[in-house]
C-alpha cells in the first residue's frame, strides 16, 4: 500500500533566492517565503534539501525545478532520478540537445547516455 495514501503528509515547499524550506500543509493559496515574502517552489513529499552553503547543489536543484520535476510519489518508490550537481544537469542537457530530447525528460534520466 502506498505510504501517503493512508495519511496527510506536509509538502516540502522551496525558496530558491533565499535558500530555504518549509514543510506545509497542502492548501490552495500559495505560499509565501518568510524572509523575502516571494512565492515558493512545490517541491514534494520526497524532497531532501542541501545544506544553504552548498551553492552548486542549490544551482542544480533550480535546473530541476524549473526544468518541471519535483519529487512528488506515492511513497512506494520515490520520485526517481534527480541530478544533485550542476554537472550531472549540464551532461542531462547536452544529451537532450543532440538527441532531441525535451530537457524535463532528460534530467529525468539516471544514466543520459543509455536514452
């Protein structure tokens, strides 16, 4: 059985610029940072931050957002591959250029070169 089908889990939401996380209840307005008061990122259930000084990790964890992942699942498997440097994005991104592949799918991929 699907470990987030039997209770209601708090969702991790994401401040980019500040670097910072909150676990929230899922809820129809959207929420608001509370340093810089800007919308924040629906990351997922899932999600496992960086440490704040971690700079290349935060830089890749904006390519995978905004790129359309999150790490949202049922609890069975997780959301499955998602880069943690901004090399294994620029690799991601270079396979989707020369192969044609959309950019979301191919940070996706755990290994690019087997696509």
């Amino acid at each position: 059985m699907c470990r987030y089908s039997a209770d209601t889990y708090k969702i991790h939401y994401v401040c980019l610029p500040c670097r910072v996380t909150t676990k929230r209840r899922p809820e129809q307005r959207p929420q608001l940072c509370n340093r810089c008061q800007e919308h924040m990122i629906d990351a997922g259930r899932d999600f496992a931050a960086p440490r704040r000084r971690d700079s290349p990790a935060w830089r890749a964890l904006g390519a995978v957002l905004y790129a359309g992942l999150d790490f949202h699942s049922c609890g069975c498997g997780g959301p499955g591959f998602r880069p943690r440097t901004p090399r294994q994005v620029r690799e991601r991104l270079q396979v989707a250029g020369r192969r044609g592949i959309p950019a979301r799918d191919a940070i996706a991929l755990s290994d690019p070169y087997e696509a």
